[in-house]
C-alpha cells in the first residue's frame, strides 16, 4: 500500500504536469491500449513511464506469467526475509533513486563485506576493516593496477551518466549502439564488441590483478569469465563499489509499487503469441492492432492492442513467446546460476584458511576449481531484523553455476546448517563480445525493452531501457521524429553534457 505523504504529492504534482506537457497537439489521438509484458523491474518501470509520456486515457495491461518483480525476489529464512535476485543498487542509479523516492519507499546501505579472494589453495588477497592497510595490500600486490581500473571505470561512468540528460530531454534511441554511441561516440560502441580482458590490457592491467581481481567479481556478478563484453564488464565492476544500497522490505516492492502508482492493469497469464491484425472500421480506413494471446491457468484470451511492449528476456525455456512476421532471430543463451541460502559457519579450511577469519564474503578464482563462484553474509531486508540465531552462525548467500546438493553443502558447512533456501535463475545473457545487441524496435509499435540486457544486465539498465523505449513508442506514435536517434544535439544540451 503507497501511503499519501507530502512527498508522493509532489511527485503526483510534477507527474501530471510533466503528462499534459508531453501529450502534443498534432491531432493524432492517443493510443487506446498498450500492453507490456513482464512485470519485473524492466515491465513494471515501462508502465510508469507510458503512463507519464501517453497521460491518463490509455489504458496499460501488464502480463506476468509469474511473481511481479521477476529476477527481484526474496525469500523467507528463520523468520527474515532476504534478496534471492537482483539486490545491491548504485549511489548513482537515479531511476531507482527516483522511484523508491515517489513511492514512499526506503533505501537502506548495504554493508560493505570484507573480502577474501579463494585461488583455491588459500586466499590470495583478505580485505581489512583499515582503509589504508587494504591500500598498501593492494600496492604491494597489484603494483598501480588497482588504481588505473579505478580510472578507467570513472572515466566510462562519468560519460554513461549523460543518458539522464538525454532522457530528461525526451531523446529516445532506436538500438542500444545509437544510445552509446550518443554517451561516448565509436568508443563506447566498441565497448560491446570487445572483451573486458582486452580492455583491461589495453591500459596496462597485469595478469595477476586480472586473475585475482577482475575474473572473481566477473564470475560473482554474472557467472561468467572476463570474455564478457567490456560494457557489461565495467558496470559489473562499478558495482562492486561501495555505498551500494538496496530496498528496505526488498527491492520487488519498487516492481508492485510502479504498477500500482502507474495504475496499470496487472493480467496473470502467460502470452503465448503477438500477432499484427487488420481490421476495417465503419469509415472505411483500415486499422493495425497487435493482438496478445495469453494463458491463465487451463484459460486461454487474448487481447488488441495498440502498442505492445516486451519486457521478458525473449531466450527459449522461459518466455517462449511466438511472433507472427518476424524474421529475425532474437534472444539468445542466458546463463544459469543458482543462489542458495544457508543459515551456518562457513568452513573457511575448505578454501584453505586456518585460523580465525574475519571476511564476510569470498569470492574465487577461475583457477580455483571450485564449484561455488562465491559466498557472503547476507543482511535480511527488514530494518529492524536481529540475527537469526547466536553468532558465528549467519545466514550465507552462495552463488554457484549448478545446484549445490547435499555433499557440497556439508563440505561447505561441516557442522551442519539450518535453514537452507535455493533459487535457480537464468540469470542474464551469456555474453560475448561477438554478440549484436538486439534492436529495441521489433515492428512497427513492438518494442523490446529487454535488448538493453544483452549490453548489460542490471536493474538500472532496465529503468533506463524502460524510459527509452517509453518515449520511443511515444515519439513514433505522434510523429516527433527530431527526438529519436538524435544526430546534433541543440546547443544548450551539448553545453549541460
Ligand atoms: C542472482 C542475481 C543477482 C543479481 N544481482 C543484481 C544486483 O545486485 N544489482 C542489479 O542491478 N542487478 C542484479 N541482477 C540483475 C537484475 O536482477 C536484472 O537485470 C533485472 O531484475 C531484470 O529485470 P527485467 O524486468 O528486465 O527482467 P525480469 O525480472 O526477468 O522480468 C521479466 C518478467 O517477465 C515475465 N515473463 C516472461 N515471459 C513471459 C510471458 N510469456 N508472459 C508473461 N510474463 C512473462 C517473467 O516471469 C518475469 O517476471 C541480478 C540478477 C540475478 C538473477
């Protein structure tokens, strides 16, 4: 429930103007019904920025075929509830900012882990609680390294961080290379076509640093190795940043809160296909609608729309939804990791640590053979939740590429467990720098907001794609062609970027 403060009134105020201001007077009349499907933080953020840009009359169905938030979901552990998906946000995620902020909700600071990095015979590297012991560690291991990927990643944010401007302009982009092309030019382009690795080496980061570093966070946030695309690469390494934060009472609430904020009409059921379909009117003109078929249960329906906008990652296995008169292939091979809570003590030894051990997260090393891509102390998502049971037992969130089963969990947790959950997600694309990153534009009124992930997969990303293709449906449906692809930008918005 979204209570009614001073603050959601000022949004409300700044929502409807920004609504009237948005609607043109070209005489085209306002669609009459859109449909987004997915209702994570990609479909829930797309009903709020279509309800922002097309105003009060359309009405906006949302489909989920299961939980609304998606890959953001939590689960119950002794009593507490905890992120099993998506958690950590960026300081500078400003559209997650802006939404906990117009909902009423509450960011609350994640803690920072000490981190211990596994080779699998020891840990290489053991972060201090001293800022200044971390930096001479780092120093005296790394050389500069640390220092220059530091720089790097600065210098790639600072530009990404002109998509607000854009957006706050109303420029929309018509494919992912014409978004980061407008961020950073032909540099930023070739981000997505080459490797992390190669990015890295090219401004000098040594072998050690890359093994011990960068392939640990790489398989920690996406499950893969550092052959990912130097995009997905930099903003996996952002965020292991600190200042992150997450959701108070978990980061799905934002999912629930955007539907019910943009008063979308929520249909459980599975779409099974898109169709074009034409139908005559008593004037004689002929429309084009798209047509949702969908099933709820043993029911079946469908639906007409008149835009439709996609916001489920389109791989097989999961959405399997068909499109009539599309050639192109699209989705592709999404990886699969599993999250696996469990309320224990760790056994550090099994890393090949003796004594006492003070991190509260490890990660691993590709060479390290191990089957767990890494593990932390997971705070739960309520503000005031107490330990789950007396120290040093604590609940540990373990990523692993496959099921950890019974025998890798006692090897992990010798003295026994409590309380044990398991999510097996498709987590996000399977990256390549040889991928094409899909087209936001389907056909003619068929978006797909989801093309973004296959740059990057993070639920800023998501937002970001949302508003982007919020106004690209927009901007086509009225004909305000000059604010699509944008080539030259007006004078006074090149000089604020
Ligand atoms: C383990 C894990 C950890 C992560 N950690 C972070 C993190 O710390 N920070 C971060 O920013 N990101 C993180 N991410 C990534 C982030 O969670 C995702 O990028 C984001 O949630 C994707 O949102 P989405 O709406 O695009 O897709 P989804 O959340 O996948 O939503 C798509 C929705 O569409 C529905 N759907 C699919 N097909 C159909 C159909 N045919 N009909 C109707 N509905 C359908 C699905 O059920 C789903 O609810 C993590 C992801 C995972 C899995």
């Amino acid at each position: 429930m979204v209570k009614v403060t001073d603050a959601n009134l000022f949004f409300l105020a700044v929502w409807l103007s920004r609504a009237i201001a948005e609607t043109p007077s070209t005489g085209t009349a306002p669609p009459r019904r859109i449909a987004v499907i997915g209702a994570g933080i990609g479909g829930a953020s797309a009903a709020h920025f279509l309800r922002q840009h097309f105003g009060k009359s359309v009405k906006i169905d949302v489909y989920e075929s299961e939980a609304v938030g998606g890959r953001l979901a939590t689960t119950s552990i002794s009593g507490q509830e905890y992120e099993m998906g998506g958690t950590t946000i960026h300081p500078l995620n400003l559209h997650m900012k802006e939404f906990v902020k117009m909902l009423g909700l509450k960011e609350r600071l994640h803690p920072d882990n000490l981190l211990a990095v596994s080779d699998g015979e020891e840990f290489v590297f053991e972060e201090s609680n001293w800022f200044i012991v971390n930096i001479i560690k780092l120093i005296w291991r790394y050389g500069l390294d640390f220092v220059r990927m530091k720089m790097w990643v600065e210098s790639y944010q600072h530009r990404f961080m002109k998509i607000y401007r854009y957006q706050a302009h109303g420029y929309s982009f018509t494919t992912m290379d014409k978004l980061l092309h407008g961020l950073g030019g032909d540099e930023f382009v070739q981000m997505t076509k080459h490797s992390i690795d190669e990015a890295l080496q090219k401004i000098g980061i040594g072998h050690r640093f890359m093994d011990e570093m960068i392939t640990p966070i790489m398989r920690l946030n996406y499950g893969q190795s550092v052959n990912i695309n130097a995009f997905v690469g930099m903003m996996s390494l952002v965020s292991a940043e600190s200042a992150l934060w997450t959701v108070e009472g978990g980061n799905k609430l934002v999912c629930s809160g955007l539907l019910y904020s943009a008063k979308a009409n929520l249909i459980k059921g599975k779409v099974t296909s898109v169709e074009s379909k034409q139908r005559p009117l008593r004037n004689g003109e002929v429309v084009t609608f798209y047509e949702v078929n969908y099933t709820a249960g043993p029911d079946s329906g469908y639906n007409m729309y008149d835009i439709v906008i996609v916001a489920a990652p389109l791989h097989s296995g999961k959405s399997e939804i068909r499109f009539h008169d599309l050639t192109q292939p699209i989705g592709g091979q999404y990886q699969p990791m599993v999250v696996t809570l469990v309320l224990g003590r760790l056994n550090t030894s099994y890393f090949g640590h003796r004594g006492p051990f003070r991190p509260t997260a490890i990660t691993t090393t590709a060479q390290s053979g191990s089957f767990i891509l890494g593990a932390s102390v997971t705070p739960p998502v309520a503000p005031d939740a107490r330990p789950p049971s007396p120290a040093p037992a604590r609940v540990w969130k373990v990523l692993s590429p496959e099921p950890l089963g019974e025998e890798r969990l006692s090897r992990l947790f010798p003295t026994g467990h409590g309380a044990m959950r398991e999510a097996r997600w498709l987590a996000c694309p399977r990256y390549s720098p040889a991928d094409v990153v899909p087209p936001f534009v389907l056909r003619d009124r068929l978006y797909h907001l989801s093309a973004a992930e296959w740059a990057a997969s993070t639920m800023e990303m998501a937002a970001i794609a949302a508003k982007n293709v919020a106004l690209l449906a927009h901007h086509r449906w009225f004909q305000r062609l000059d604010k699509i692809d944008p080539d030259a930008l007006p004078q006074r918005l090149k000089t604020e970027l």
